[in-house]
C-alpha cells in the first residue's frame, strides 16, 4: 500500500484528483468503478475540472458505479446515482454506452449483479477503483462479515449504515438492501484507491490499515491488495 497524507481537506482532494487525472491520461481506455459519497465530492470536482481543462479524450473510457441504495431511484438526490451523474458523468459529457450504474429497482436483483459483472467483463478489467470507507469498515456495501470473494451482489444493510445513509437524503429513508461491487471486484483491480477524510474516519481507518486482515473491517481487504493506493487528510489519519 501506498498512503499519501495531505495537510487539509482541499490538499487531500487535490492530491486525489491529480493520482486519478494521471490514471486517465496514462490509459485512454480506463475501465474505472468510483463510490459516491461526501468523501469524494471535491476530489472528483477537481478531477473534472482538470479533464476538461486539459481536453483529456475520454470516449474510451468506461465508468461504473461502485453501488447503490436498493429501491432508490436515480432521480432520487440521495442515489450513489444520481452523485455520479451529476458530479462526473453529465460534467464529462460520458455517453451512456461507456457507463454502467446499478439498477436498484431491477425486478431481479440477481441478474443485474450478474448483468454488471458480465459488463466488467465484457470490457476486461477494473483499471481502478475508487472507494471511501463507511463508519463500520465497509467498502461500497460490502458491510462487516462479508465473504471477500464475492463480486456483485445485494446485501442488508448494517444498522450503523441505515443510520449514517441518513445524511444523503432529505428526509427520513428507509434503506434496508444495498447493490454492490465485491470485495473479490476490488482484489481483481489493478489499481485500488481508497479515500478518507475527516476526524471521523480516524479510528476506522487505524483498524483498517494497522489492525488485522478481518472481514469484520471489510476496508482492511486494501493490506491485500498487490497495488493499494490510500489518500487521506491528516484528520483521517490522526490515529495512525
Ligand atoms: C456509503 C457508501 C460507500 C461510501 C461510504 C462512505 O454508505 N455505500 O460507497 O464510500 O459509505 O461515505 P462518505 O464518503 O459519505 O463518508
């Protein structure tokens, strides 16, 4: 793993889109999966911004969504959908065939996992993948005590998360299932790049890179990872 601490929030973002503009200009077809959240909000703001300021070509690039709220619909604010077009996709004029979101109102829940792994497939595999780190250890909805060689499937979700998910919408959600990359999605990677930020990370992020290798901290999969890349403010990393 590498770890890249920055001194605030602004230099964490801008150190993480400067990694991931590099990632776009040293590979013109990038295959890449990216979380939505509030951690990677400004790093992909000043990802775009870079992009297009530099006109880096992207037609052949293909962008997927790490997971999603079961039975929120994209025009929903709090979707991981809705995030990724509005702060990525639409910004970056991505057509719809070079990106994949879960559908999370798929009547088989089933075949859309097997449907997004297939379009992985499909294209080769994830170049990167970009994802933050939820209160409990969880990457995407991969939640604690999930076998880590699964790729996508539908889970329920921890308590902690229903709770914290809460902060995406306007008003009360009830959120119970969540759609999802697999652990297995991110060992498969070439490249994965978690993200955090905030004094609120810090003890979750100590057991994820120091603690032991536990699916009970479904994060600390990044120690197994051939080529893990951590981005952090120093808050984030205040435990360390
Ligand atoms: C959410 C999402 C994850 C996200 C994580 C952290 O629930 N399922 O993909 O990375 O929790 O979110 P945030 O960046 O808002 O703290």
């Amino acid at each position: 793993m590498q770890t890249f601490i920055a001194s605030n929030s602004k230099e964490f973002a801008q150190q993480t889109a400067d990694f991931l503009f590099q990632r776009f200009v040293q590979k013109p077809d990038l295959i890449v999966a990216l979380a939505a959240g509030e951690t990677p909000l400004l790093p992909y703001t000043r990802l775009v911004e870079k992009l297009i300021h530099e006109r880096v070509d992207l037609s052949r690039c293909t962008f997927i969504g790490l997971d999603e709220w079961v039975g929120i619909p994209p025009d929903n604010p709090g979707s991981c959908a809705y995030f990724l077009r509005n702060v990525v996709l639409d910004p970056l004029n991505i057509k719809s065939d070079r990106f994949k979101l879960f559908n999370s109102q798929a009547a088989d829940l089933q075949q859309e996992c097997r449907n997004m792994d297939a379009f992985i497939l499909s294209r080769g595999v994830l170049d990167a993948i970009v994802v933050g780190i939820g209160m409990n250890g969880h990457i995407g909805f991969n939640e604690p005590g999930v076998s880590a060689k699964k790729y996508s499937h539908v889970i329920d979700l921890d308590a902690n998360t229903k709770n914290v998910g809460q902060k995406y919408f306007s008003e009360h959600t009830a959120l119970s299932k969540g759609i999802t990359l697999g652990l297995q999605t991110l060992l498969d990677a070439k490249q994965a790049i978690l993200l955090a930020n905030g004094a609120r990370k810090a003890t979750i992020m100590r057991k994820a890179l120091e603690g032991p290798l536990s699916i009970e901290v479904p994060a600390s999969i990044m120690q197994q990872h051939a080529n893990g890349f951590i981005f952090m403010d120093e808050a984030a990393a205040g435990e360390l």
